[in-house]
C-alpha cells in the first residue's frame, strides 16, 4: 500500500500538471495591441501558392487519369455556374509564365501540389506510371531550382483518381493508406532529390467534412456523423505511413522533411469571462484543428471529441462511438510524425455554447456543441465565409505553439478573395489583408511561436472548388473569358513585393509609401486588362477569320480554273 505522504506528493503532481495544462493557451489574455514596426528574423522564408486541379487545366491531356474532381465538376449542379476546372489557368502549359511571375515577386518558395492520377492515373502504381505527368513535375521543378525558388510540394491537394472513388470508396476505404503510401513513395522517389519540403494532405478537415459529411465537395458524399471522421481516421493513418516512409527510406539520403498542412480558423469566446464561452470556443478549435493536430503530435484524438462525440453516440443508440479508436500502438507510430506543420488559415469566428440534442441524428456539427457569430463591423469582400480579422490569427499560432510543443510552422496559406468580375485590379482590401495578417504573424513571432515562412493564398485566380471562378484569391488576375488565360497584376502584387523585400514593415512611412505606388502602377493594368477584349477580338481575326477567308479563296480559284478549263475544252 502507498504511504500517506507518497499519495500526497502525487496529489500534488496531478496538480502541478492539471494546473500547467489549464495554463497553456490563456484566453483571457488578448492584447491586439497597434501595428508593430519590425522585420522577420533573417533567412524567414516568403511564398506564394497554388494547387493542381484549381491551376492546371489539361483535365485529360498527355495520359492523366481522371480525379474525383473531374467527375464531380461534370455533374450538373455541383458547382457554381455548373464550371470546372478542365482548362482552369492553363498552368500545365504555362510553366515558364508562372515563374517568371514568382521571379517577378522575388520569392523564396513556391507551394503547388502533384496531381495524383496525373502521374498514376488509376492510382494504383502496379497499373501504370505516366512518364509525361512526371516529365511536367520535372521541368517544373527543375525550373524552379534553376531561378532559386525552393519547391514545397503537396502530395494531396484533394484530387483522388477516381478509380480509387469507384473501386474502394475511397477515404472511407482503409486501403487508400497503401494506395497513397505507393504513390508517395514514387514522388520521393523520382522528385526527393530536388524537393526537400513534402506536405502530405492539404486541409483533410475539407476532404473529411466538405467531401463525407455535407456534400459540397468531391466525392460529394454526406454520410454525417460518421463519414467524415472515418475518412479523418485514414488521412491520419495514412499521413503518419508516409512520414514513416520518407523516415525509414529516404531520408538520410535526401535529407529532407515532411509535414501536413491543417487549416484552422480561430475560435474567440462571445465572452471572455463565461467559462462555457471559453469552452465552446476551446472545442471548435480541438474539432477543427486539434482533430488531426493533436493525433500526430500528441498520439490520440482530442480527450473534448472523444468525451462529445462518445456521449451523444450512446445517446442515440450506438453500441460504439461514431469517432474511431487509435489501438495503443497505433498511437506511438502516429505520435511525432510531422517535420514541420503547415497552417492554412483565412478568418475568425466568435463561439458560444448552444447544446444539440443527441435526438437531431448524428451530424459533425452538432456534434460540437457551440454556434458560431460574426461581428457585423468585421470586412468581408469576398466569400462569405471569409471575415477579415487580423488578431485571430496571432491567437491561432500561439493556441499551436502551446497545444504541441512549439513546433516549426510554415504558413501554407492566408489570403483574401473578391467576388467582383470587372476589371479591378486595385485589391486595397487585398493589401489591408495582407499588411495586417502579416503583421500579426510578426507580433507571433515576437511572442516565440516558431514561423519560419509564409505563404501567401494564391498566385492567380483559380478554380475555387464549388464557387467556380467566381471568388479571386490570386495576387494575379486571371482573365478567364480569354482562352489563352492572360494574367495581369494586381496592386496587391506590388505590395506584397515590398514586405518581401524590406523582409517586414520597417516603418510607417515606408509602408504608406508602397501603398500609394502599388495603387498608381494599377491604374495603368487596368488599362491593358480593359484593352483585353480587342486583344481577342484580333486573336479570333487572326486564327479563324483569316484561315477561313484563305481557305474560301482557294476554294473558288479551283471552281474558277475548272470552269475556265471546260470552256476550253
Ligand atoms: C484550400 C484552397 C482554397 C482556399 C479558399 C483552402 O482551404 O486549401 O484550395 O483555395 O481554401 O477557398
């Protein structure tokens, strides 16, 4: 039996421990403080970055098998406007294009990501390799390197090849862990010599819940309450194999890293001083974010969704909960498998506690808890979701630097959308965005959160996933009604030009001054982006007008010569 003061010296451990977890994130302290001076510690990486399907186009060009998206984007009412990605921005087609724009901007990185059946095109690498997806990735790669701009490269960026989606089911099938784990394996394989910066999945909180629980995205399933959770489950299995992978055969020689990209909006409690606020906001964050982080740093689920999602599945009957387990062994093999951990994060929400009965079925959402408010005064320019609120994102990389140990964090994407479709290319709002959540990544570096790059959301207007082309988050204009995808920048270019070069914002002054010179140059692409429509109209001139008539010509001198030959026979 324990003596008494062994029992209480543990008491006071348990304690100690209970007390140091409580102090991790404090959620009263939220000083926004006003803008602040400074530079980026030196060597601090800048990028921009895009994705396979929303850029490539050439949907079924050179041997590409075709992606769950591709599937999804033809069928009538999936997206906006019934559009798709198959020509998006032409980029398999424009390498050199888009890199001289990255050149432009004076980067140090270029985030995109591989399209799966672009180079396996079932998916399954035992069935075929596309050498031509591969050659792509290779120029564009190689290209990149010759101009000095480090690759960061996603392996999912949500386009599964659809035979995977028809034959398995996909993420709801335990056999995509292996599928992607061959297909990885091929990417450090043929491109691990060159790339050194690997993010397995792109935001899986979107391919769990957009893709299995509502439906809006491919494969477009709603399977609530459960759906989304198994798919989470495999993504994480499969992301730690990977790590794993790249770990036990690649490394030494290659000497890179591997890490996720999670996207996660900041949660603030309506009310600082309610507790129940504090942990409302506290589970939005753990079921967004903490859902995959908490896994892969510390080993399980979030105790919060195992406690919510337990209970309300035996409320409505289950035998087991609707999230599944990890055995103890996969803990420790899942447990630290992340170099560094990207964070995509665009806005903010205020949480209050709002309780679900278990009696509404099993859904995601209600299975939280809390309802989600905006504060009307808040920018939102362009998507709907998409509030502008600097502060949330300072809160946001301090709540990672204390959930898991301070770890490296590149910063996968931010950045602001507009819906307008004229011709402005002067995105003030787009440069307020920047200067602020920019700002605010500063004030966390300043706190001791460990960034060492930032990605800006995106190069050029894209494809947005169920929104079509109708929201535009790139730094460049795309004019998508041109069939060669022109691109013209916008002011925001210029600024975020600045910041890169002057590594920050060294003073007021300065800052001020780049604003007014981003606004003036502008002006005058507006000009050439209005001049546009006669660009066309001289392209149409010269590739069918001209044709036609030659053609037309040729015709009638043939008609002429015989008539004038029978005459004279
Ligand atoms: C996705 C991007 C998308 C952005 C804005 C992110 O979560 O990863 O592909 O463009 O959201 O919708």
């Amino acid at each position: 039996m324990l003596q008494p003061h062994v029992l209480s010296v543990c008491h006071v451990l348990v304690l100690v421990l209970c007390l140091s977890a409580a102090e991790d994130f404090d959620w009263t302290k939220n000083h926004r403080g006003s803008f602040y001076y400074g530079t980026f510690p030196t060597g601090f990486s800048w990028g921009v970055g895009s994705s396979a399907y929303q850029t490539e186009g050439a949907w079924d060009k050179d041997g590409k098998g075709m992606s769950i998206w591709d599937v999804f984007t033809h069928k009538k009412g999936k997206v906006i406007y019934n559009e798709t990605g198959d020509s998006s921005c032409e980029g398999y087609y424009k390498v050199k294009d888009d890199i001289a724009l990255l050149k432009e901007l004076k980067l140090n990185h270029y985030r995109f990501s591989i399209s799966w059946p672009r180079i396996m095109p079932t998916g399954i690498k035992s069935d075929h390799v596309n050498e031509k997806g591969i050659k792509y990735y290779d120029d564009l790669i190689n290209l990149l390197l010759e101009n000095k701009i480090t690759p960061i490269v996603t392996l999912y960026h949500w386009d599964l090849p659809q035979v995977l989606q028809e034959r398995y089911g996909g993420w709801q099938n335990l056999s995509m862990i292996y599928y992607f784990n061959d297909y990885a394996n091929l990417c450090f394989e043929r491109f691990g010599n060159r790339v050194k910066y690997w993010i397995t999945f792109n935001n899986p909180w979107s391919i769990a819940v957009e893709g299995y629980e509502t439906g809006e995205h491919a494969p477009g399933m709603k399977l609530r309450g459960s759906g989304p959770y198994k798919a989470a489950h495999y993504i994480i299995k499969a992301h730690a194999k990977v790590w794993h992978t790249y770990d036990n055969q690649w490394r030494s020689k290659q000497k890179g890293m591997v890490g996720i990209s999670l996207n996660g909006d900041w949660g603030e409690p309506v009310d600082i001083t309610s507790q129940k606020d504090i942990e409302a906001a506290e589970r939005y964050i753990q079921f967004y974010l903490g859902w995959f982080a908490t896994p892969i740093f510390n080993g399980d689920y979030p105790q919060v969704m195992k406690d919510y999602i337990g209970r309300k599945s035996a409320q409505q009957g289950l035998g087991t909960s609707r999230l599944p387990s990890f055995s103890s062994q996969e803990k420790s093999y899942i447990k630290g498998t992340c170099d560094f951990l990207g964070i995509g994060h665009f806005t903010t929400r205020y949480i209050t506690q709002k309780n679900f009965p278990a009696s509404h079925g099993p859904s995601y959402f209600t299975d939280r808890d809390l309802a989600e408010l905006v504060d009307p005064r808040w920018p939102d320019p362009g998507s709907e979701w998409l509030y502008s609120v600097p502060w949330g994102f300072r809160r946001l990389l301090n709540f990672v630097k204390t959930q898991y140990g301070n770890p490296m964090i590149y910063v996968t994407e931010n950045g602001v959308s507009e819906k307008m479709t004229c011709t402005e290319l002067c995105d003030d709002w787009r440069m307020q965005y920047f200067k602020e959540y920019i700002n605010e990544m500063l004030k966390a570096i300043k706190d001791g959160v460990n960034v060492k790059g930032y990605t800006a959301w995106s190069l050029l207007d894209k494809f947005e996933w169920d929104e079509g082309y109708s929201e535009r988050f790139g730094l460049y204009y795309v004019d998508f009604r041109n069939k060669n995808k022109p691109r013209y920048p916008k002011a925001s270019v210029q600024y975020y030009k600045r910041i890169i070069s002057s590594n920050g914002f060294p003073s007021q002054k300065e800052a001020e001054n780049w604003h007014r010179k981003a606004i003036e140059t502008c002006s005058s692409s507006n000009q050439l982006l209005a001049a546009d429509p006669l660009t066309s109209h001289m392209e149409m001139v010269t590739e069918i007008v001209v044709p036609t008539v030659c053609t037309l010509c040729i015709l009638l001198s043939a008609i002429f010569l015989m008539f004038l030959l029978r005459r004279h026979n």
